[in-house]
C-alpha cells in the first residue's frame, strides 16, 4: 500500500520542480532590487524585499522538501 502511494508521489515531484523553482527565482531575482536598496524611490522597502525573498525560500523548500516527506511519513505509518 505504501508503494502504491509513495511512486505518485515521486513522479509529481519530479513534474513539480522545475516550474516551482523557476517561479521562485524569477521572483527572488525581481525582488532583489528592493531588497538591496537599488530601486529608485523604493528604498524604505528594502526590509520588505528581504523578507519576501527569505519567506519564499522557505516555502519553496517546504513545497519541494518537507510536504512530500510529511505525505511519504504519514501514508508509511497507516
């Protein structure tokens, strides 16, 4: 039962981690600018830049990492 579930699963992350990492570049890489300050007329958000850029590393590592093996755990112990 555990293998049924568990190779879905692989397979979708597998599909899933290219367009979310490209999404959390993209993003990271267009906030960059306000986070170091270089915008002009943005430099009051800089702390906000830098938080977006810290809160979307974390749930992209919790999409890609930690969620999948939370589902492969909780279906190990059924």
């Amino acid at each position: 039962m555990v293998l049924i579930k568990r190779v879905p699963m692989l397979e979708a992350i597998k599909i899933r981690t290219r367009p979310v990492l490209m999404t959390a570049f993209s993003v990271s890489a267009g906030m960059l600018p306000v986070a170091l300050g270089s915008a002009i007329g943005l430099e009051r958000l800089a702390p906000l830049g830098a938080v977006t850029i810290g809160g979307l590393i974390i749930g992209t590592l919790m999409t890609l990492i930690f969620i999948p093996i939370i589902f492969i755990k909780s279906f190990k112990s059924k």
